[in-house]
C-alpha cells in the first residue's frame, strides 16, 4: 500500500482487539530452563477457532524461531480476551507475567511500565526496524521516551451493513447522522432489526459511544478528559451519552443486547436477521473469506464509514481503532531471548500477516503484491485518507477509570444511568486516579 500519512493516534479501545474471538488452553507450568534449553512462555488471544490461517501462521513463525535458535522453546498459552486481561493483573501483582504476552497502547500499558513490569526495547530495535512500520504504530508503546512493545495488527471500527437488505428496503448508505437515524427508524417500521450489538463484553457499546462523542466533540475532546486538561462532564459528552439512549428509545438494537456476546450479535448479523453491526476490521478475514459465512452473505456485505453529525466537530475520515503488539516481562529469568523473540516475531508477523491470515498489519506494505477481496482494498484506502484515528477507550484510561467507563456503558445503554450520571461517574474517576 502507499505510505500511510501520519495518523494522529490520539490516545483514547481494541482490543482493539477487544473484538478477539477465544478458546482456553492453560499452558503446563515448566522451569523456564531445563537441560539447557531456555523456555518462553507466550501468552496470546490468538487460537486456531477465531482464524484458522492465522493461527497456522504464528505456529509456522515459532517454529522457524526455535530452527533459527536451537536450545529454545516457545510455549504457548491461548486465552480469551477478558480471561486474558483478569490473568495478567493478577500474575503481575506477583511479578509471575508471562516472558512475552499481548499488549495494548495508551493507558492500558501505563501501570505496567510505571510499576516496572515490563521491559524497555530500546536497547534491540534500532532505526531500520523502526522504519517498516506504519506512522505512528510503534510510537503508541512508548512511554516517556522508551518503548514498551512492538507492534503487530492494526485495526479501526466500521459499520458493516448488508447491501440485500439496504436494496430491498430502498435505502442508502448514510453519511449523516440524520441519514443514520432515517435508516433506523424505516428499518424497524419494516419489522427489521437495525443494529446487531451484543453489550454484555461492553467493548462494543464503547465503540458507539466513543464514535458519538468523536463526531460531536472532535477527537481531543475525550483525550483532554483522560489527561486531566478538561472536564468528562463536558456538554458535548453528556450530549454522545443522550444520543445512545436516543438510539435504545427508538429500538435500533435487537432485543436483549445487553445480554448478548458478541458472538451472538455478530450471528444475528451475519445470517440476515440484522442489517448493521459495528466491530472492527479484525473480522474482514470471517467476512470475506470463511467458509462458515454463505457466499449471499460474502456478497452482500459492505461497510460505511461512522456518519458526521449535523454541527459536530468531528469528520468523516476520523476512525476509533489501533493497534496491538507484544511485551516482555522485566522480570523475566529469560528476557533477552524473549526481547528476541519478540523482534523477530512482530517483523514475520508483518510481512506475512495480510497475505496469508487476511489480518492488516502495523507494517508498512505494498497492497499491488496482494491479490485483495474489494472489501480489503477499501479499508487500506480509508485507512490511507485517515484523518486520525482515536485509540479505543478501555485503552486511554488506565484500568481503574477503564473499568468505570465498562460498567457504565452497560448502565447507559440499559437506561439505569443518565447521561449526566455516565459523565460524572468517569469524571470521579479520572480525577480520583490522578489524586485531584
């Protein structure tokens, strides 16, 4: 692909991969040196169930790391992704992370680094590693000056929506927010459900609040927030907050989608029986080449880019997304083969990622090289055009408020808080986190 313009990734979600399918397998407990081979624990999301390629993919990668260097060995331990997050607190209380696990930018990697459990990559990257990726992807793990973790995926959040369903209710694609509501409102007068969400992992409600609050606010305004320059409880995020439960009001979800996985919205969606769903770019590979999907559903799904509000700030070409990467544990009894692993792993990883796992990676790539489905091809170009893409909002917060902002979302979307009281709750917080 052309060289991505420099994004302004303002620190503000994904899991990014918040979005990332699971399956368990606890990892048998070794010394992390036995007979004279050096053992790396690998801590990951990334399971064979969610993407087949891509899973054969990273066990192709470890085992030319451990041929390229005999006397070590990779153990893997897959775990889903609110598994994962719980595990990695509690094992870092006890300085017992893993020697390489998942990481995330912005306030997530924060405690981490400030609490000294995880190490620094300065001392084995140096400029020509740094020049192969994407503007911006690797600078979202530094933290005062240094760098924290080494890239891997990039994704933003889209709103993909089926074109069959569009036709035969004889809509359009919105690019306004009064477009938007249009489109809901003559969908459900048609007895067809608008939006598939399922909230109860409450990511996925964040994505529409943090869009909301991009296209009313602009892209700084949540940041500010977080940072401590402005107040949460700024009119504008009250008004993103009022707008969601405008959008539960007027029935744009399905029945019981505080309840439901994402699994189930993402079902309900891609079997017709929704006519949207807003996720991330991690699940271009399902959607355009999976043979669990019919190929009525492979041709007929497209996405649109989250609609301008009529007097927001924000733009069209603003995305919330990032990117993930890995770390390494400072306190690690095998940290510079694992900082090894790392580096080679993330470089492997980017040259082979969108060609052979349909996954887009923080590397900077030639899409001429690859022969793309149409769906691919528009991301890539949107992502080119990106006027800055805002990091998901688990991610901005450190864990406490993060953890706040969760549990509010749920409770905004459920009516049992107000806007006001969404706010409030995120603005204590905050303040009580950075001791105001």
């Amino acid at each position: 692909m052309k060289r991505f313009k420099a994004l302004s990734l303002l620190l503000a979600s994904a899991l990014l991969l918040a979005g990332c399918g699971s399956t368990n397998r606890e990892a048998e407990k070794e010394p992390a040196s036995s007979g004279g081979t050096k053992t790396i624990k690998f801590m990951h999301l990334w399971p064979e169930g969610t993407n087949a390629a891509q899973n054969k993919m990273l066990n192709e990668i470890i085992d030319d790391f451990e041929r390229e260097n005999p006397g070590i060995k990779i153990e893997q331990e897959i775990l889903a992704n609110e598994q994962y997050k719980d595990k990695i607190k509690v094992l870092s209380a006890s300085n017992q992370l893993p020697d390489v696990g998942m990481a995330w930018p912005g306030g997530w990697l924060q405690p981490y680094v400030q609490g000294n459990k995880i190490a620094s990559f300065d001392d084995v990257i140096d400029r020509d590693y740094r020049s192969k990726f994407v503007d911006g992807t690797l600078e979202v793990f530094e933290v005062n000056g240094k760098t924290y973790g080494l890239p891997t995926d990039l994704n933003i959040a889209i709103v993909y929506y089926n074109k069959r369903i569009f036709e035969q209710n004889g809509l359009n694609v919105p690019t306004t927010y009064d477009e938007f509501l249009h489109v809901i409102s003559t969908l459900t007068n048609n007895g067809i459900t608008p939006i598939a969400l399922g909230n109860q992992e409450r990511w996925t409600g964040s994505l529409w609040y943090m869009y909301l609050a991009d296209r009313i606010s602009g892209n700084e305004t949540i940041v500010n927030a977080v940072n401590r320059k402005q107040s949460f409880e700024d009119p504008t995020l009250i008004r993103a907050a009022e707008e969601i439960q405008r959008l539960v009001d007027l029935g744009a979800f399905q029945k019981g989608y505080n309840g439901a996985t994402s699994s189930e919205a993402e079902s309900l969606f891609t079997s017709g029986q929704a006519a949207m769903y807003l996720t991330g770019t991690w699940v271009l590979p399902s959607f355009t080449q999976s043979e669990n999907f019919t190929q009525e559903f492979k041709d007929s799904v497209d996405y649109f880019k989250f609609p301008t509000v009529e007097g927001g700030k924000g733009n069209i070409n603003s995305f919330v997304g990032g990117n993930g990467g890995l770390f390494v544990s400072e306190h690690s009894t095998v940290k510079e083969e694992a900082k090894r692993f790392v580096k080679y792993f993330t470089e492997k990883f980017g040259e082979r990622a969108l060609g052979e796992a349909g996954i887009i990676p923080s590397y900077k790539l030639n899409a001429d090289d690859y022969d793309l489905p149409e769906l691919y091809l528009k991301v890539l170009k949107d992502l080119n055009d990106a006027s800055s893409i805002t990091l998901f909002a688990d991610n901005i917060m450190t864990p406490g408020p993060a953890q706040v902002h969760l549990d509010m979302i749920q409770s905004l979307f459920g009516k049992e808080a107000t806007p006001e009281e969404f706010v409030k709750a995120h603005e204590e917080a905050l303040a009580k986190e950075a001791g105001e």
